[in-house]
C-alpha cells in the first residue's frame, strides 16, 4: 500500500453516503505504444450515478444485501489505509447498471467504498490513493476519481496527461448485449498512439467534429477485437441521422452516438430502441 503517513482519524464516525458519476464507454482505448501498457480517455456521463452508503460499527464489515465483492474489499483496505483498526459495518450499494456494460459501474462501486468509508471518519483521500485502493480489488480501474478528463494507464491507476475539458456534445446510447467483465490480464488492445493524440489534439483546441471522428476510429478498430453486435446499425443510422461519431465501449457492449449539444428534438432514443438497444439514456455534457 502506500508509504505515506495514515490520516488522523475521527473516533466517533457518523453514517456516511456519496454518489459517484460513471462514464459511457471510451473516447479512445489501446496501448502507449506497441508495448506500452493499455491506456483509456473515457467519456463522462453524468446521468450514470452510483450511491454507495457506510455505517460504521465495531467489528466485521458485511452488507445487508448483495453487494460487490469488489466494494468490500476496497472498503476494507480503507479501514485499514486510514487506521480504523476494529471498525467495519454495513455497506448498500444502489447502481444505475449492473458491472460489465461499459458504464464504469464497477470501478464506482469501489471508489464509492472508499470514499464513503473515508468521509465517515471525517478524511478525505486525494485521487492518487483511491485509485491505490481500488486497483488491488479490481485489476483495471477507470479514473472516476479524477474529477478532470485524462489520459488514464488502466492496469496501473495513473495518470499519464491531464487533458483539458471536453467541447460541449450531446449522446445518445444504449446496451447491445450481456455484461462483459474486464479482464485485467487483457493487453491484447493495438498501439493507440496516433489516436490518444488526435483526441488530446481535438479536446486542446474545443473541436467537437475532430473528437468524435477521433472516437468513432478507436471504435472501429476496436470492432477487430471486441465487436459490437450493433456495430452496422448504429452506424448506418449515425450516417443517416447527421451523427458526428460513435462511441463504444473497448471492453463491453455499450455503443452510442455523438452529436452537436443543439440537436434535441431527432428521437434518437426511439431509433436506437428500435434497433434493439437496451437502457437507453441521453445527456449533454
């Protein structure tokens, strides 16, 4: 774990909640070079909010109702990151999507944990230790703690570059199949070199056009590894309905459309229903 100092810790904790926002597939996914580790600019989505809640009591941590294994042991290592030695308790989850869609559901059922755990001894935890907290009990984690868009080294929980804030942009999307869990072992992304920099190009200089062209090439070549049942119609109805790009998830089957943020009123939702996809949503960022 890490080697700096725990923080004092309140000895009289209160029942602590927080919610955290989870994102809709990848801007872009691959690796920092052919044999660089994998790396990921992920898509914020507001509308995605897990709420994760903590009492805290003397003894074991459990939960009164099905809740991530996942989620228990980041709470646990938090206990023990923050020094509240003896202390467990309860934890109750409420999710927006099942882990597995591409919706960043799992690493915010941990990063919840933590940060419940932390605020109800009164710490905060700086992003760098949650996401210390959460790589060991998920193997690849998503940089929800990071309140900033980044350019983000999956398997190791950092940051490689900060990058600015997106350009405004409206999605529609949806579900094209079953959960698939990430599996941390899986490296097996192309370079993603050339992409990363088109996206942080496109982000620096507030290009909506260029990012969703930058996401929708990501997309496709990641149709090689992990294909998206939805993948043609989605497509032929981006092309169609005037979308600027798509937006998949690399490692689940969350597919969506990117478009101007004054384009309300085209019934997107509806077509992609029709289509099949499920959990549809719609936001503007």
């Amino acid at each position: 774990m890490n080697q700096n100092p725990a923080p004092s810790v309140n000895l009289n904790p209160s029942p602590a909640a927080v919610e955290i926002s989870g994102h809709f597939g990848e801007l872009a996914q691959g690796r920092l070079g052919p044999e660089g580790p994998v790396a990921l600019v992920t898509l914020p989505c507001p509308v995605l909010v897990t709420r994760v809640g903590y009492t805290p009591l003397r003894g074991p941590l459990d939960a009164a109702e099905p809740v991530s294994r996942k989620a228990l042991a980041a709470a646990r290592l938090t206990l023990a990151e923050i020094g509240a030695a003896g202390w467990g308790g309860s934890l109750a989850i409420t999710r927006p999507a099942v882990p597995g869609l591409g919706l960043g559901s799992s690493t915010a059922e941990s990063l919840g944990a933590v940060r419940a755990v932390a605020r109800a001894f009164a710490t905060r935890l700086p992003p760098e230790r949650e996401a210390a907290l959460c790589l060991p009990v998920e193997g690849a984690i998503d940089p929800l703690m990071w309140p900033a868009p980044a350019l983000f080294a999956s398997r190791q929980g950092r940051v490689v570059a900060p990058l600015g804030p997106l350009p405004a942009m409206r999605v529609v999307g949806g579900i094209a199949g079953p959960p698939q869990p990430t599996d941390p072992e899986d490296t097996g992304f192309p370079d993603g070199t050339a992409l990363f920099r088109a996206v942080a190009a496109a982000i620096e200089a507030g290009d909506l056009p260029a990012l969703a062209t930058a996401a929708e090439a990501s997309a496709a070549a990641n149709q090689a590894r992990n294909p998206n049942p939805a993948w043609d119609a989605v497509r032929a109805l981006a092309r169609r309905r005037g979308a600027l790009g798509i937006v998949v998830s690399h490692t689940g089957p969350a597919i969506g459309l990117i478009k101007a943020p004054d384009t309300a009123g085209d019934h997107l939702s509806a077509a992609l229903k029709e289509l099949g996809l499920q959990g549809v949503l719609e936001y503007c960022l």
